[in-house]
C-alpha cells in the first residue's frame, strides 16, 4: 500500500466500543490526533455506555454516531450503520486498542473507508490496511498511541482529560462551600463497577465500610461516596454499615459534575472502574484496588496514583468473560490495612487540599 497522504484527511471516523474509563485511555491519542488534523471532522462511532460524555462539548468531538441496539440490529441493522457510515464520506478510520479487527476492520471497508487503521490482534486485522501489532500487556494508553504513531503523530502530552464546563466547577464549588469541606482532608471513594455493573471488579462492600471509618477516625476527613444510578442501593448497604456517615452522592451527578467533585478531593480510593481514570484525568491522587483484570492494560495513569493487589497465579483472569473463580480470593486477600498504608503514603506525598483548587 502507498503511504497515506495525511494532507487530503479531512473526514475522520474513531470506533470506540468500550465505556468511559476505555473513551479517558484514549484522551492522550485524541489531543494528538486532533492538533494533526485541526481542520479535519473528528466523529465517533460508540456503543452504549456514555463514553461520549468524557469529551462532549470539547474540541475533541465533532460529531457523534450512536449504536443503536434496535435500529443497528441484525443484518438489516447492519446494512443500515454502514449506508450512514457511507454517506458521510470519511477518508480513515481509526479502531481503538482491542477493538475486534473483525468486526470493526470489515465494516470500515464496507463502509467504503480509503485509510483503515486498527491493532492486528491475533492475526485478525485482514480487513485494515493500517495495521500495528496487538500488546496484550501494554497499557491502553500507550496502544491507543501505537496507533496515531503509524500516522506519523506522536504525543508531546500525555496526560488524561475528562471534559468538565464552567457550569460543572461552579457545582463543586458551591457543594464543598455549602458544606463546609473547604481546607479539609476530602476522600472519594467508589466502590462500584461502572455502568456494566461488572460484580467481579469489587473490593468486598464490608471492607470499604471499614475503611471509609477508619479514614474518618485517622483523619477526620469527610468521605463521599460516588458511582451511578445502578449504585444507589450498594452506597446505602455501605453507609448501613459504618459508623460514621460518609456524604452520599451516588447517582446525583452527572458524570462531568461528578469529576468536578473528585478534582477537588484529596485523594480517590475505587476498583477498577471509569471513575478511577476519571480521577487520574483530573489529578486527583488515585487507589485503584484490583482483582481479575489486568491491570498491566487498565491500571491508573498516573504517577500519583497506586494500585493494590495480590499476586496470585491465577490474576488476572479475566479476558472479556466470565472469570475464572466465585471465590474471588484476588479481592480477599487485599486487607483494609493495605489500603490505609497506601492512604497514608499518598496524603503525606501530596497536600492536595480544596482551599488550593
């Protein structure tokens, strides 16, 4: 194939399957793709997750295709996607790390995309012309950035965004103004899994109970919990069982208002989840507590983030399905106490506090 000419690219196509956590791993990719192309039309195509939240209303999108699970379902369905794909005329597409070459690479070169770029994952990517190999063990971050490098971009920047409007730090603002958590050690926590409600990447609910009261004892800090609208009844089971009375804001934030919150915390302890990257993309101080995934792939990018585990022979397991064992001993074995020593390394490290933001 002849070397693309990234001159005559004006129309792109980004496919981004994966949720709000995976739409963060892909920022640092973004920015550079977009300080290469500025006058081109940057669209997505994604699934049903709300990973379109993390970038609506900045400069990173233009424009945005939704998976729609009745409209696009079945080969009818199909036949619909790829006429819309068409009629926009896009010049590449770009398939984000782990996306199924399949899957994707077929419908780009339905969709009568010229340049199509994607990872060669087990040898699947036939239908992609712009191929890089497939690092199982390499972070998100820097595959998403494997891929713009075949193009000839590389990041100068590399830090993790989370698109947060005026209207969203006058929120957080207002909220720690109102009650009175101005100056003081702030700790957020969630212990969900994010809109897929993936049990398995759970610390035990017992055990952030007890940590949330020991950091309130140690510290006299304030704890909130946060997570989404699937979350509202493990927050309550949580608060049920401590001691103290943690600040509930699980499903009262939208995701924007919600990292506004977090950018204004001294530290962020969760599972693996969107709201862990979320704290990364703000630089918040970040715990991620992880068990099955990898988390060489999906660990938190940040240098003042820590990630907590054990190694097991069996972890991680798990590979987009179920994984391998119910007696999740990976998320056992993690004590509170393993936690409190990384909580507190990282509030000494760092004197992040809400009268500085």
């Amino acid at each position: 194939m002849a070397d693309i000419d990234t001159s005559k690219i004006n129309r792109i196509l980004i496919i981004m399957m994966g949720g709000i956590g995976d739409m963060i791993l892909l920022t640092p990719a973004l920015a550079a793709l977009r300080k290469a192309f500025l006058s081109s039309t940057i669209c997505f195509l994604l699934g049903p997750y709300g990973a379109e939240k993390v970038i609506e209303g900045s400069h990173l999108l233009d424009k945005k295709i939704m998976i729609d699970r009745k409209k696009h379902k079945g080969a009818k369905g199909k036949i619909k996607l790829i006429q819309e794909l068409r009629k926009e005329k896009f010049c590449l597409s770009i398939s984000s790390t782990g996306t199924n070459p399949i899957k994707s690479g077929l419908l780009c070169y339905l969709s009568g995309i010229k340049y199509r770029l994607g990872e060669n994952i087990e040898g699947k990517g036939f239908f992609y012309n712009l191929k890089v190999p497939f690092n199982e063990n390499g972070h998100d971050v820097e595959s998403n950035l494997s891929l713009i490098q075949k193009l000839g971009i590389k990041a100068e920047e590399k830090s993790l965004y989370i698109h947060r409007s005026l209207e969203d730090k006058n929120f957080a603002q207002r909220f720690f103004s109102d009650l009175n958590l101005k100056g003081k050690i702030v700790i957020g926590m969630h212990p969900g899994s994010g809109i897929h409600q993936a049990r398995f990447r759970r610390w035990p609910k017992e055990r952030f109970a007890q940590l949330a009261d020991r950091i309130i004892d140690s510290y006299n800090a304030s704890v909130i919990l946060f997570g989404g609208t699937e979350e509202i009844s493990l927050a309550s089971e949580i608060k049920a069982m401590m001691k103290s009375n943690p600040i509930l804001m699980t499903g009262k934030t939208t995701l924007n208002q919600a990292a506004a919150l977090i950018e204004k915390c001294s530290l962020f302890i969760s599972n693996d989840s969107g709201l862990m990257h979320v704290a990364c993309g703000v630089n918040t101080p970040t715990i991620g507590i992880y068990g099955p995934t990898n988390y060489k792939r999906l660990g938190p990018y940040s240098d003042s983030a820590r990630i907590i585990r054990k190694e097991l022979d069996c972890s991680p397991c798990y590979k987009k399905e179920k994984v391998k064992c119910s007696q999740l001993d990976c998320f056992k074995f993690i004590t509170v106490e393993d936690v409190l020593q990384e909580v507190s390394g990282l509030l000494k490290k760092n004197t992040k506090s809400a009268d500085k933001i």
